[in-house]
C-alpha cells in the first residue's frame, strides 16, 4: 500500500475543513454541507481501487 493515498486523503480532509471554515465564518452555511459531500465523494473514489483489492484477497483466503 502506498503511503501516497495517506497523504492525498489528508490534504483532501485539511483543504475541506478549510474551507468550510470559511464558509461558515462568511455566513454561508448552505454550501458547508455540499463541500463536505464533494470532499467525501473524492476520497470515497481515491480509495475505491483499495477496498477493491482487500476485498479480491479476502475472497483468495476464504476461496469464495
């Protein structure tokens, strides 16, 4: 497993709190909400092709 897709999922995680931070403070709290989806959409498709490998392991261990 790579370290990178650590990191990548971190600097996601801090740029979304970043910004919805901000939006928060501008009064606009309507679009914290969509940015948090977008933020969680993205890391749910860098890790997609990860969970896909545990998941063809696991089905290898138990010969499914």
């Amino acid at each position: 497993m790579d370290i990178e897709i650590i990191f990548k999922v971190a600097a996601v995680g801090l740029i979304v709190a970043v910004l919805n931070q901000l939006l928060s403070r501008s009064g606009r709290e309507e679009y914290t909400m969509i940015t948090t989806l977008a933020g969680l959409i993205i890391v749910l498709m860098m890790v997609i092709p990860y969970i896909s490998t545990l998941f063809g392991y696991v089905r290898s261990v138990f010969d499914l």
